[in-house]
C-alpha cells in the first residue's frame, strides 16, 4: 500500500476518532444540564413535600427563592449559566405552588427548618446559599440558627442584615414596607413604562376594553417596571400571577420576625457573604436620595443604613451595586451578574 493511502486512512481515523469524541462530550454536556425532580418527604404522611429540582455538576448550591408564597421558576435564567460549575438545588418552599401545605404548617421557622431538613438529605456538612430578595431574609436566619452548616452567603437583591433606624423613628418595619412601596410606584411611574402600554395597545383608561391578553400584558409590563430596570425586557420577567400563593405568603409573612439583627452571627461564624445588588432595585433604591425618591413622604436622610454600611461590622461582606438593574438584575445585566454570582460562589 502506498504512502499516499496510508496517510488518507490515516486522515479519516483521525477525523472519526474527533467526530466522535465530539458527540460524546456534547453527550455529556447534555446530559447534565437535564434536571432531576424529587420530592423531599415522599411517603412521608408526617412531612410535607417539597418539589425538589436540581441541575449542573460541581459544589452544590441551595438556592432560595423571594417571595413568601412564590416559588423557584423566575430563576432559572440567573443559575442556568452556573451549572457548568456547581450542581444547583432548587425547590418551592412550603406553601408554594408546587410544594403545599396545611395552614398549620406554614411558618417562618418552618422554612428555616426545611433548608437544614434539605442540608441533611444533601448529605452536605457546609452548604453554601444563594438566595433573591425574601430567599435572601431565609438565608441569613438559617445562618443565624445554623452557622455552623453554612460555607457561603450570596444575596442578590438582598434585604438588610438588620432591622435598625434613626433613634426616634416608631413603627420601624411599617416604614421599610411604606419605602419599599414608594420606590416601586416610582418604578412603575417611569415615563418609559407608559411608552411600553401604548407600543402593546393597552389603554389603561379603558382597562375593561381590552382582551384577556393585554389585560395580561398590562400586569406584566406593570410587575416587570417594578423588578427590572429596562422596561422593554417585560417579557423576560416571570412569577406572579397563577404562581404566587397569596394565602400561604399571607400566613408566612405574618410569622417572620419583624425586628431582628443577623450581624453578630455571620461576624461570629467567619463565613464570606457576597451582596449583588441592582442600582435600581425598590429595596435597595439608593441611587436617589430621599428627597428624590419620597418627596411627599418627609422621610428623613440616611433613615435606614445602607449594605455599604454593614461593612465595618462585617469585615468578610463583599458588596455589588450593578448599574441600570433593578431587584431582578440578571434580566437587565446578565453577564455581569454571572460574573458577579461565580465570583461570589467561588468565595472562601
């Protein structure tokens, strides 16, 4: 046989030997990134189930959804781009669409009890919590009852570490709802987001003319302007609605702590706490000043500190502000979020 032959046979193993491997690590890359679905408390008569998910491969990561009553759908596309590096559990805290549960059954300490109930089924000593807005609030109180289970906090559109004020000022938790409220009507007030109703036809003077669809659409353009800082991207923004269990939030909310201070337990357990913000997020609104924001509302400057703040008291809290994102920042800057949240994740 020739040179010439032998090289072109060569040249053709060589090429099916690539295609192949090919195939196979696309096999691979597939197959991980296919969820798998279980059940926390299945067959278990005195427990509640929770619809349990997980996905990817790596360090494993809980992750904790906002919204007493909502549930975990509304972030897949922030720890979709994670999971080539760690495995992520996700899941519908009890009371939430897919995880129900008696009214009994439904307290603030219940769900901190969940996640160490999921920590043991895990089989992880340290697990390392990514949570969003209330998710955020549920980290820092398992960490606080359970510091030495935790490795890691990171807290995207994240509620404070403590409840504190000006000296003076009553009614502390009743003027952070009245300010968080404040800020999302002045999201929902923005110029562009009228410009959004008019370019889908919807007359919000003649709400009762339009179809089921652009009453739909109204709602949706109105939830996304209070979460996202570029309103053209509504579409992009899930939750509410049919997926929100307004009973189980009500009964839930009504159970967590409304004065509470979580500093000295994450000082004391020395764990790193990374904090990624939107600089329009209604809850950590700090782009204005009060003045600006509240005009109406005679709220005096500075009236409750910001995360920057806690930083003397924290000396392991690393702080992210991203510009032009609101409470759901992965839907305004994706990949600096991603950046941001592997960053974060990779924290010792």
């Amino acid at each position: 046989m020739k040179l010439k032959t032998y090289i072109a046979i060569f040249g053709t193993m060589i090429l099916l030997f690539t295609h192949t491997t090919q195939i196979l690590v696309a096999q691979q890359n597939s197959e991980k990134h296919i969820p798998e679905i279980w059940y926390m408390g299945m067959n278990d008569a005195d427990k509640p189930m929770l619809f349990m998910k997980s996905v990817g491969v790596g360090d494993t990561v809980l992750v904790l959804h906002g919204g007493f009553g909502a549930e975990h759908s509304y972030l897949h596309d922030m720890v979709e781009p994670l999971t080539d590096e760690y495995h992520i559990v996700l899941f519908d805290q009890r009371g939430s669409l897919r995880s129900p549960a008696a009214d009994s059954l439904l307290t603030f300490q219940h769900l901190v009890e969940d996640i160490e109930w999921i920590r043991q089924e895990l089989k992880v000593e340290k697990l390392t919590l990514l949570g969003h807005s209330m998710g955020t609030f549920l980290a820092m109180a398992y960490a606080d009852a359970y510091p030495g289970h935790v490795k890691n906090l990171v807290l995207v559109g994240a509620l404070k570490p403590a409840l504190r004020t000006q000296e003076g000022i009553t009614d502390v938790s009743q003027l952070q709802r009245q300010m968080f409220n404040m800020a999302a009507n002045y999201l929902n007030s923005r110029p562009e987001v009228g410009k959004m109703l008019r370019e889908n036809n919807i007359d919000v003077e003649n709400l009762d003319r339009l179809t089921y669809k652009q009453r739909t659409d109204n709602w949706r353009i109105n939830f996304a302007s209070a979460n996202i800082y570029d309103v053209s991207k509504w579409k992009q923004v899930n939750g509410g609605m049919a997926l929100y269990n307004g009973r189980s939030g009500s009964l839930l909310g009504s159970s967590s702590p409304e004065i509470f201070d979580y500093t000295n337990s994450i000082r004391e357990a020395d764990f790193p706490v990374t904090v990624i913000n939107g600089d329009h997020d209604f809850i950590n609104f700090d782009v204005l000043s009060y003045e600006e924001l509240y005009p109406e509302a005679d709220i005096p400057e500075n009236t409750f500190p910001t995360w920057s703040d806690y930083k003397a008291e924290l000396p392991r809290l690393e702080v992210f502000s991203i510009e032009k994102a609101g409470h759901n920042p992965w839907v305004d800057q994706p990949d600096e979020v991603k950046r941001l949240l592997l960053q974060g994740l990779s924290r010792k």
